[in-house]
C-alpha cells in the first residue's frame, strides 16, 4: 500500500464512508428494534418483561454499532490493522510448532519400532517358539503401556482413567493367555517329534503298526504323558499362575467400569449388594448364637 | 537317519474295508442319538425333610424295614453334586445302600449365589451340616448317627466328627483329603501356586465353569480329546451313549463354590496343610482329629489324580479312635462310586462295616450297660465319650484291592 493509498484510507483498513455508513446503518437497526409489550399498555410501577431474543440482538447491534464507531477513530483503526498483519506470522507459528510436535512423536514411534527390532534380537529368537509371546508382552508393557497411563483431566478424569485401565489389563490378559496356550500347544509339538521317533522303533522291531487306531492309542499315550510332564513344570505352574492373576486384574478393571456404567442406571451395584449380603451373614450369625445361648439358659 | 515308513498303503485298504461297516454305523449311530433315550439321573425316590437357605437334606425311600438302627448322613463335596451316586439306576450306591437296610439321608448344598459368598467352612460345618444331624437325631431319637463324607465333603465330616465327636457313632471318610503337603497330586501342586485370596476378592464366589476347566485341564488328552473319541466309537451302542450322557450331566452340573470357603479351604488346608495338623480352627475353636475317637473306615483309590493316596491315607494314624481301617480300591476318583467292580465291593463293605457297629448307644461298662438317655437337642452335649462298641487295633487292609484300572474315568 503506497502514500496515497493510506492518505485516502489514512491508517484504516476500511474506507471512512463505510466505517461512517455501517456506524448509520446499526444505530436505524438500534431504532426499529421494537419496545418491550408492557410499555404500550400504559405506565406501570412493575417492569414489563423484555423478550430475550430482542434484548440479545439488541446487545449484538451495540456492539457493532460500538465496533463501527471505535473503526471511525484513525488510531484505533491503525492498531487493528496491525494486529491483522500479524495474524499470517502467528499461524504460521501455530503450524511449525505442530508439524514440530508430530515430527517429534513420529520420531519416538520410529525409535520405539527400531527397539522392537533390538529386544528381538536380544531375546534370541532362535527361540521364537518359547519367547516370543514374552517378547510381545514385554514390548507392550515398555513401549505400548505407558500411554493408557498418561494422566487424565478435568471433570471426567476418573472414568477416563478406568477406561483406561481396563484396556490395559485386557491388552496385558491378552498377551497372557497367549503365553500360557503357547504352553499348552507344546506337548502336541513335542509329541508329533517323538510319534516318530516310537514309530521308527517299531519299524525296527517290525512292529509297525497296521491300524490307524492302534497310532492314535499310541499318540494319545504319548501326549498325556507330555501333558504331565509340562503341568508338574515350574514353568507352566508360574504361567497358570500369572494367567489368573491377569484375569483376575481384567475383572476388577471391567467391574469398575461397569459399576460406573450402573451407577447412571436405577439399580443397586455389586459393592451395595455384597455390602448388605455380609451384613446379613454375620446377623445371621449372630441370631444364631443369640438362639443357641437361649437354649442352652 | 531313514523316516519310518508308515504302511499307508495298509492303513488306506483297512479304512477301505470298514467303509461298509462305518457306513452302516453311521446309520446306527442317527437311530441311537435320534431316538428316545434315558438320561435321567438320580432317579432313586426321595423326600425333602429338612432345608435351610440353598441346602437340603434329602431322605431316600426304603421299600422294606430298615436292618440298621443307626441311619447313615453322606456328605458331598461343595464342588459338583451329590447326584454321582445315583448315576444309574444299574450302577447306583443309593441304591446298593438301601438294599442292604441303610436308612440313608444326603445333603444338597444347592446351588450357591452371591448372596453365599461371606459363608465360611465354619457356616458349613457348624452351621448346615450340625442342623441337618441334629434333625435326623430328633427325628430317630438318637444321641449319635452314622456319618460318611465324599473328598471335600469327607474333610468337612472330619471336621465335624472332631468338633461334634458326641453326635457321630460312626465315620466313613471316601477320597477325602486331609494330608495336602503333597505332590503326588497335580491339584496339590497348583492349589499352592494359586493366589486364592486375589481370585475370591474378584469373583467373589469360584465359577463352577472356571473349576471344571481346571479338572479338565488336569488331563487333557484323556478328558479332552479320548474320551471324545471313546463316544464316537460307541455312539452305535444305545446304553453307552445313554450312561455318557449321564456322566456328562452329572460333570457339567457344577454349583459355584462360595468364595470365603473356597479362600479357606485353599489357605488353610492346601497351602497350610492345618487340618492334619489339628491346628485348623473353625469358629474359633480348634479341630483336633484326636477328639475323633469313634470308628474310622477310611477309602480311598490307588489311581485317583485329584485326591492321591498321599493325601488320604495319613487320617488313621492322626486320629484318636483305635477303631480305624484304610482301604485302598485300585480305581480312580471317581471310579470308587461308579465302577461296576466298585458296585460289588464298596456299598456292601460299608454296610457290613456299620452292621458291626450298629449296637444300641450304651454307657461306660463301669455304669452298666445301659442306653443312654437322649433328649432331642440338648442331651447329647456333655455327655462324655461312650465305649467304643468293638474296639479292635487299628489294621490297614490291602486285601480289598482289584485289579489295575484301565482307564481313568473322567475325574
């Protein structure tokens, strides 16, 4: 914008005779908003009541009527002006400073993948077959957990966080459970390696067998024997163990959410119910005694 | 090393020769499963004579007089239901109960709800079971009736026998653990790894599906995967079916067990092993076995996997009664009740057993044998021990056992 450009719009962003012309044009719009209904029925000591959509627009028209009229002084209109220059510089802040962010996110995510492949590597998964599913959960609980455990705000926080938490237990029971029915597939694995080992014996001592039943008696034999052997195992015993512990954790998870969910419903929740069922036990035991002491007096 | 040459060949012309059979099986096997067949179990007549809350205390009908004077209790366990030992009408210890004259009565424990998970072993054994004796006491105007418990059933009788020694003339304890610092039993081991107290604050009581897949799992190559088989191979045979069928009611009709007994039973007697011990306390009061001084018939089964001999064969040296006999059937859990070699041997041993001891009450030889007065309720308390009526020294049978089990049967 040149000299004479700002000497016939001196400082403004808007022509003078339009700033003057919508200034006009709020205070005839000001005029023919309509009076409040009581006034026409003469004068009366109470204070008529006002239509509140009237006396919103009148509020609106005001403040344009004010707007315009603040535009008309040059200084005003000058510092406006300004602060709409600025308004390109500032988006483009906002923006570099989120492509940053996610920049930087996706960065973490390239990070924590590149780990994956390290732990993978470190867990020697020449092994695959015993650790892998350590490996996943193990993964998810150092790169994956945290995030369902990012501190929740405001008013709903709390039901947040439950939520939040009942992800995360199904995701841990998940990995769990897979852990532990990995196990139980292991004596079918280890069983077909040593089928075929029993049936070379056989071959050997020509015994080999001509009935598809008579291989079936012989695997089942072998399996349930495979099946004791991994049930008296420390392993499989730590396995079972973190399974129920993990579904254990999933339920508690998922009854505190549903009990959230029960609370909007007109029905007592679990917590009441068991409340008052102990209650009634130990009356009950205690009536009891009462009656017994009775008898015995 | 050569792969073993499988004869497929062989294998194929033998499938191809039984293609006729098999089709004409599966013919059969449509009428059987299509057809009308008789499932029902615990089918033997009773009657309902006393009930408090989920439990109930079942009377069997005796078609003649009753050659016992003392009326025997069984006591199931709270895991499944009492209904094994009247599976079948041709396979039924009720039955074999009441033919021998034995004026039988059975708890129901029901089926347990929320509402019972605050319930303890104590409400049990002190509670349910002390009503329902003291009820067939009135009822017989008797100080002291017959009392035999099935696994943990057979603990809790223990249990009772020790609080209540003046209310049980006799006991007969059937696969009943006492001894659980053990590992002969896959159970055994697991129950010490379980976290119970985490499971009952979760579930509040323990799923009966979450028990049965544990049974399950306790041998899934058998009770998974063989004994599926065995049915598709016998699924042309009418009473087969019909009995696996019965079998399969009875295994899957599984009540939850309440939570508080559950933590106390796993607690205490799994992973303390109290009761052997006489340190366990119910009430408050402590159980010890030396206050068992009635006669003992101890059974138990050489292959049974959930509750092994280990586990059950200590109770007679524990106890204070001289009268005790363990016998040891070479058959599984489940095996002892509804095996049909079992059929012949166990009911008659039990009611030979108690025939021998079925004399009249009497007091101490020094006040002269006289029937001990007994009121209804109270007259049984304080009373002091009576004579035992026969008291031999304690002896161990291995007499009584059969030959090996083929097969496990389910549990």
């Amino acid at each position: 914008m040149d000299e004479t450009q700002q000497g016939q719009a001196p400082d403004g962003l808007f022509p003078p005779d339009w700033i003057k012309a919508g200034a006009d044009l709020w205070t005839s719009l000001l005029k023919m908003v309509p009076p409040p209904t009581g006034t026409a029925a003469g004068p009366s000591t109470q204070k008529p009541p006002r239509n509140r959509s009237l006396e919103s627009m009148e509020t609106a028209l005001k403040m344009w009527q004010s707007l315009s009229t603040t535009m008309s002084d040059p200084a005003a209109a000058s510092a406006a002006s300004k602060s709409l220059d600025a308004l390109p510089d500032l988006f483009l802040k906002v923006a570099e400073a989120s492509w940053d962010t996610c920049f930087q996110i996706q960065k973490v995510n390239i990070e924590k993948a590149g780990k994956i492949g390290r732990k993978v590597e470190a867990y020697h998964f020449e092994n695959l077959d015993q650790e892998f599913f350590k490996t996943l959960k193990d993964i998810y609980e150092k790169e994956i957990r945290q995030f369902f455990y990012i501190p929740q705000l405001g008013l709903t926080r709390f039901y947040q966080e439950r939520m939040n938490l009942l992800f995360d237990k199904l995701a841990l029971l998940k990995a769990t459970s897979a852990e532990f029915f990995s196990l139980l597939n292991l004596p079918f694995e280890q069983t077909a390696k040593v089928m075929q080992q029993e049936v070379e014996k056989l071959a050997q001592q020509g015994k080999v067998p001509k009935q598809a039943k008579e291989y079936y008696n012989l695997w089942v034999k072998i399996l349930e024997g495979h099946f004791m052997t991994l049930f008296k195992s420390p392993e499989y015993n730590q396995a079972l163990g973190e399974m129920f512990n993990q579904l254990s954790e999933f339920i508690i998870a998922k009854n505190e959410v549903v009990q959230d969910i029960l609370q909007l419903l007109p029905v007592p929740t679990h917590k009441e119910v068991d409340a008052l069922y102990r209650d009634l036990h130990q009356l009950k035991k205690r009536v009891r005694e009462l009656e017994r002491q009775l008898n015995t007096d | 090393m050569d792969q073993p040459k499988i004869p497929l060949d062989l294998i194929l012309a033998s499938l191809a020769e039984d293609t006729e059979k098999a089709q004409a099986r599966v013919t059969k096997v449509s009428e059987v499963l299509l057809s009308e067949l008789s499932t029902e179990i615990a089918s033997t007549p009773y009657d309902v004579v006393y009930e408090e809350d989920r439990v109930r205390l079942k009377h069997y009908r005796l078609e003649g007089e009753a050659r016992l004077k003392t009326p025997l209790l069984v006591v199931y366990a709270l895991i499944n239901r009492e209904t094994m030992l009247d599976l079948q009408p041709d396979r039924s210890v009720v039955k074999n109960f009441l033919r021998d004259g034995i004026d039988l009565y059975m708890v129901d424990w029901g089926y347990p709800s929320r509402k019972d998970r605050f319930l303890t072993i104590d409400d049990h054994v002190n509670g349910y079971l002390d009503h329902a004796v003291d009820f067939i006491r009135r009822k017989h105007n008797l100080p002291r009736i017959n009392l035999m418990g099935i696994c943990m059933g057979g603990s809790f009788c223990v249990m009772y026998a020790a609080l209540h020694a003046e209310k049980v003339k006799n006991l007969i304890t059937t696969v009943t653990p006492t001894h659980f610092d053990t590992d002969t039993g896959l159970l055994h081991i697991w129950m010490k790894a379980l976290d119970a107290d985490r499971i009952v604050d979760t579930f509040g009581n323990i799923p009966a599906d979450l028990m049965n897949l544990g049974f399950l799992l306790l041998n899934p190559a058998r009770l998974m995967i063989d004994k599926y088989v065995g049915f598709l191979e016998n699924a042309d045979n009418k009473p087969f079916v019909e009995n696996f069928v019965r079998m399969e009611k009875w295994i899957f009709d599984s009540p939850d067990v309440p939570g508080e007994t559950f933590r106390q039973f796993i607690n205490d007697c799994y992973k303390k092993n109290l009761l052997i011990q006489s340190k366990m306390k119910l009430g408050g009061k402590r159980v010890d076995l030396k206050k068992i001084t009635m006669p003992l018939l101890n059974f138990y089964g050489m292959y049974d996997h959930l509750v092994p001999p280990a586990a059950c064969e200590q109770l007679t040296r524990h106890v204070g009664s001289r009268d005790t006999e363990d016998v040891n059937l070479d058959t599984g859990h489940i095996g002892i009740y509804v095996s049909s070699k079992s059929q012949r041997e166990f009911a008659p041993k039990i009611a030979r057993w108690l025939m021998e001891r079925d004399e009249p009450d009497v007091r101490p030889a020094s006040k002269g044998a006289a029937i001990v007065k007994f009121t209804p309720g109270k007259a049984a308390r304080g009373k002091g021990r009576p004579a035992p009526a026969r008291p031999p020294k304690k002896k161990r049978l291995q007499s009584e056992r059969l030959r090996p089990a083929k097969r496990a049967v389910n549990k």
